[in-house]
C-alpha cells in the first residue's frame, strides 16, 4: 500500500510539473495613462492687475455758450500707469468657443497736457479712473488659451486744470473743472493658464489686454481771476479723448480644477 502511494504521489509531480511547463509566461500589461482633466471654462473669475496707457485728444478754444471756434483744434496727449480689478462670467459652448460677460475698473494717473492756444497757457490734466462694462467673445486656440475680443461700455473721471499766463502788469491764472465722460471700448487679449509655464496653480490664469476707448467731447469752461482775465470768462477749452491701455492681470477662476474625464 506504501509503494502505491508513493507511485500515486511521483506521477502527481510529473504531470503538475509538465502543466506548469505548458502554460506561457503571464503577458506584461502596460498601465493605462492618467486621463487628462476636462478643461471647463463656465464659470465666475476674479481678477487684478496693473499697466500703463496713453491718451490723445483733439482740442480747442470756443466761446461760451454758443460755441463760436476761437482757435483751430490742436491734438493733447499724456501717459501714465494704473492698476485694474474685475469680475466677469463665461459660458463654454460648441466646443472651443467662449463667450462672457464682464465688469472693471482702472484706478491710476495717466496724465498729460491741456493747452489754451489763444492765451499762450498750459495746464495738466490727469485721467483718474475709468470703469467699463462689456462682453467678450474667445477662441480656445490650446484647451487652456483663450484667445478674444471684446467691447463695450467706458467711463472716466478727469482731473479739473490750473493755467497761467502773462499779462501786463502780472499773471492771470484760469481753471478748467473736473469732468466726467462716457464713451465705449473695443479689445482684445490672450489668457492662459498657469500650468503652460509649468507653475502647479489650478483654477489660476494670467490675461493681457488691448483696450481702446473713445470718449465724448466736452466744453470746459474756463475761469479767471479777477483782473485781465474777468472780462473773458465767456470761452471754454474743449476736450474729446481718445484712450489706449494694456495691462496684465492674474485671474482666478472658480470652477477650474474638475476632476478627471475624459481628454478634451
């Protein structure tokens, strides 16, 4: 009974052994990628930032009322810096097309000159603040680059003006007030990601703008100090801007960051 078992157990080996030999080596399976995040760019964003600008503007002295041209227009101009806040909606659609709406302002000094070509004088003018309110329209060009254009309503505030000037006898100084202006912007710009530059900072952008802005003429009544000048408070300078800015700013989206999908 011994030696059966045992013979029993040697061919259990052998065949056991012979199964083993039978069966292939167990394939190597690569692992699968990381699925890439589905870019999603409807949603809320903030943003601030900074830059500079330029404006020109065509000017002249009328009379005051009425309007009569004293002097033949002349073209101001100034520079400055600023910085800027915001907050804007977009909404994703047909795949690579964003549209949105928006709302900023500009907070800074680009200042230049305001002249009164009939007395000889110059004062400085500064553009303060301005605010706009628009939509935008873009182009994913790369699932994380926006390319777009957009446009709008502008506002501004200008600083009011003091002007000198020599009579006989001494120097007779005139003011031009503060003024408001409303007007309307066309821009555009590019906003990316961070991660393009290999920064890890989800939901965080940076966008760099155009913006030109076309404001309406005013009539700035000019006002002497007794002397010379009382008997010629009766003519205005008048003052149509034109403005350009570029700025940068980090923008921080609030729905950035979606889990993992499917590649865009």
């Amino acid at each position: 009974m011994k030696k059966l078992v045992l013979a029993l157990a040697a061919v259990a080996a052998i065949t056991g052994s012979a199964s083993a030999a039978d069966l292939g080596a167990r394939p190597y399976t690569k692992a699968p990628p990381p699925l890439a995040p589905v870019y999603n760019w409807t949603g809320f964003y903030i943003f601030g930032g900074g830059g500079g600008g330029l404006w020109s503007a065509d000017s002249n002295v009328v009379t005051s009322p009425g309007g009569f041209a004293l002097t033949r227009d002349q073209r101001l101009g100034g520079d400055g810096w600023f910085g800027t806040v915001g907050v804007g909606y977009d909404m994703q659609f047909g795949g690579k097309w964003v549209a949105g709406i928006f709302g900023d302002g500009q907070f800074g000094s680009i200042k230049g000159s305001l002249s009164d070509p009939f007395f000889g004088s110059e004062g400085r003018v500064k553009l303060e603040t301005s605010y706009a309110a628009g939509v935008r329209l873009g182009y994913l060009v790369a699932p994380n680059v926006l390319s777009y254009v957009n446009g709008g309503y502008s506002g501004s505030e200008w600083s009011g003006s003091t002007q000198s000037f020599i009579v006989p006898g001494g120097i007779d100084v005139t003011t031009t007030p503060s003024f408001r202006r409303d007007g309307w912007f066309i821009g555009g710009g590019v906003e990316n990601n961070l991660d393009i530059f290999g920064i890890s900072a989800p939901g965080w952008f940076m966008k760099t703008e155009y913006r030109s802005a076309f404001y309406d003429r005013v009539d700035l009544p000019t006002r002497f100090t007794p002397g010379f000048g009382g008997a010629l408070t009766g003519s205005a300078i008048t003052f149509k801007p034109w403005v350009q800015t570029i700025s940068t700013s980090l923008v921080y989206r609030f729905n950035w960051g979606a889990p993992a999908g499917t590649r865009y």
